[in-house]
C-alpha cells in the first residue's frame, strides 16, 4: 500500500517556520507582517477560506486585516481600496479572493495589486517572473506541491514529472517551479490523446483538473509518488464529502506514496500564503 503523505503535519511544521521568521523578524526591529483579504458577496466556501486564512495567520503572529464587501460593491471602489492597501505600509501581503462576481473585471483587479504584496503570485509581473526563472511571489498551492513532494523525496532532481492539468493557479505555475527544482516535466491536458499513459511515465504525479476519481491505478507507474490537488465536494446538505482527482482506493494500491483528500495539499495552501506573507515583509523590510 502506498504511503500517506501527511499534509497536516506538514502545514503545521511550515506554520512553525513561519511563526518562528515572524519572531526573529521582530527581534531585529522588522514590521509585524500584515496579511490583507478582500473578499466580496457571500460565497459560503470562500467565507471559510478567509476565516480561516485570518484565524491561522494570527496563530502566527501575522496581522490579519479583513475587508468583506458587498456583492455589488463597484469595481472602481473595489480598486480604490486595493490603492488604500497598495500603500498602507502596515500591509506587506494583499489578496482578493477568487471568484469574483461577474460584474467585476478580475484581470484589472489582480494588475491592480502591487506586485511586492501579491502574496497570490497572480500578477503579470509574478507571474512572468516564475516563468522566466526569476525572484517573485510564488501561488500558494504549486509551492505547496512542491514542499510536500520535497518532504517525502528530497532532491527532486532529475525526476520525471508529469502535471495533470493547466490551470492557472496551479497547472501551469506548477511546471515552472517543478523546472526549477530539475525535474524533466510533462503537461497532460483535456487535448492530450492518451493521459492515462504520459501520466503512466511519471516518476511524481500531479493530479489537478477538478474531475473528482478520475486518476485510475493504470494511471500510475508502479512506485510514484502522487499528489493530489483536486477537492471537489459531492453531495448535498448534510451529506457531503470531499474527493479528489484520484481514485484512492485503486491508486493506493499501485503508488508509493499518496497525498490523501482532506487533508493532502489544502492545508499546505494556507502555510504558503503565511509564508509568502513573511517572504513579502522581508523584502520590504529590505
Ligand atoms: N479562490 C480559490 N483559490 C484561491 C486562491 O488561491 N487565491 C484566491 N485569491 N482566491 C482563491
């Protein structure tokens, strides 16, 4: 059976880290980093995430700032208080949580945020600056691949990584920072002619379409290392669960190590951002 990649324990060892950065930080007359969400309208599922983003950056010892506005807020005062936070020097990292309701042009708002507080890693310039091998901030869940994926391998290098998926967020930012690391690194898509075997040559496999069990054990080369990012949540009222991209139960019987859904990659999402947000303090701090 393959081994359970424990991403909980992860996420809390990367939130020591960072507790203890914020620490030293303060010890050499640094800022109290501070985290700023915007979030807009009442999407239950990102009201949790920023409860939760705000509760946990707390824990460790970053200033939370949260700004929830209504649905119909315009887009013109929704830029104007990105602006405000743009240049409050006691906000060193900025986020506007996605999706944002239809009227709202998502492109302007994410170019609107200053580069050095995109604690998302979504603007242009960090965006060009992952893809070009360069020093930016880094998105959440990709940097989170790659730490568990680190936790359970070490040197990554020279392995052969295939991304199933190439999505924005993660897909493709994935593939840059899985360059980085000297991975030979393939992207499969919904184009792709025969997934199953291009996913089959994968050393680590990366799961992330949102098509919950679609990764099958004949998927996967016997031994890899597979994590998993999908979470899509099936069911209705009380009853619901998470699942992810991988058909566990068979994958589990083929793989060598395996992130399960809960607890796999989301909780290492919200330990990058804390982390990104101490990167992005630092830097500021010059
Ligand atoms: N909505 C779902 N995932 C994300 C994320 O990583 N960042 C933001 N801002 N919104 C999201």
């Amino acid at each position: 059976m393959a081994r359970r990649i424990d991403g909980r324990a992860q996420a809390r060892a990367l939130r020591d880290r960072v507790a203890n950065g914020v620490a030293r930080l303060g010890e050499v007359h640094g800022p109290v980093p501070g985290l700023a969400v915007v979030l807009l309208g009442e999407d239950p599922a990102s009201r949790v995430y920023v409860r939760r983003k705000g509760e946990q950056a707390r824990e460790v010892g970053i200033r939370s700032f949260e700004h929830c506005l209504p649905a119909d807020t315009p887009q013109a005062e929704l830029l104007s208080l990105i602006d405000a936070l743009n240049r409050d020097p006691g906000v060193h990292g900025l986020l506007v949580q996605l999706p944002l309701p239809d009227h709202i042009d998502e492109a302007a708002v994410i170019a609107a945020l200053d580069p050095a507080k995109d604690v998302d890693g979504f603007h242009p310039l960090n965006v060009g600056a992952l893809a070009g091998g360069g020093e930016g901030l880094v998105p959440c869940t990709p940097l989170g691949c790659i730490e568990l994926l680190k936790g359970h391998l070490g040197d990554l290098t020279g392995k052969h990584a295939v991304v199933l998926g190439r999505s924005r967020i993660v897909g493709r930012p994935l593939a840059s920072l899985l360059l980085r690391e000297d991975c030979t690194v393939t992207v499969a898509h919904s184009r792709t002619p025969d997934p199953a075997k291009v996913c089959r040559q994968g050393d680590i496999l990366v799961a992330a379409v949102g098509q919950p069990g679609l990764v099958q054990g004949d998927w996967v080369k016997a031994g890899a290392t597979v994590i998993d990012v999908g979470i899509t949540r099936l069911g209705d009222g009380e009853d619901t669960r998470l699942v992810g991209d991988v058909d566990a139960a068979c994958v589990g019987r083929v793989a060598g190590a395996l992130t399960p859904v809960p607890g796999g990659v989301g909780p290492m999402t919200i330990a990058c951002l804390l982390h990104n947000t101490l990167v992005a303090a630092c830097r500021q701090h010059g």
